[in-house]
C-alpha cells in the first residue's frame, strides 16, 4: 500500500526506490497503482521497483533490460483490473507460467 508521504515523496523525486522485505508481491501492485496517481511513465514506474534498487544495492547485473544483465523478466496481463504475473523468466528461462510451460 502506498501513504501520502510515499507518493509525495516519489512526486517530487526524493524517492528513488520502493522496496519490500515481506509482501514483494506488493510492488507490481505499487507500480500499476502510482500510474493511476501519479505523473510517473510506465518506466519510470517499474524502475522504482527493479533498476533503482538494484543499482543502490549495486546489483549491476540487474534490474533493466540491457546486454550484459541477467535477462530476469515478468509478463503481466491485467485480469479483473488487477495485475497478475502470467510468464517470469530468471537468466532468460521460463521458470513460470500461468498455462503450460
């Protein structure tokens, strides 16, 4: 769930990640959340979420789609106007899928 001061902060860019040690399932709820709310793209949105805190964790082998990285994805289709993960691929392999693999 994102506060008032969470989204003002991320408004007047003072936030540059948004994290979560015990529901990560949350994020991909934040993300589509704050462009509801929010002056935020899609990118900048989902990068609150994967390359901010990978580069503050200097995880540079992650966090965006670019050569070199690790090639970690996710497939979201909004189902009942809720976000669900349909594919995650980790080092490029589908590890999950919402049919068949």
């Amino acid at each position: 769930m994102l506060f008032f001061e969470e989204i003002d902060a991320i408004q007047n860019q003072v936030a540059s990640c948004l994290c979560s040690d015990y529901i990560p399932e949350t994020l991909l709820a934040a993300v589509f959340r704050l462009l509801e709310i929010s002056d935020l793209s899609l990118p900048q949105a989902i990068a609150l979420v994967t390359d901010n805190p990978a580069e503050a964790l200097e995880l540079h082998d992650r966090g965006k789609i670019a050569v070199g990285r690790r090639a970690d994805l996710l497939a979201v289709e909004m189902v009942n106007g809720l976000p669900q993960v349909m594919t995650t691929w980790v080092l490029g392999k589908a590890v999950f899928s919402a049919g068949n693999l």
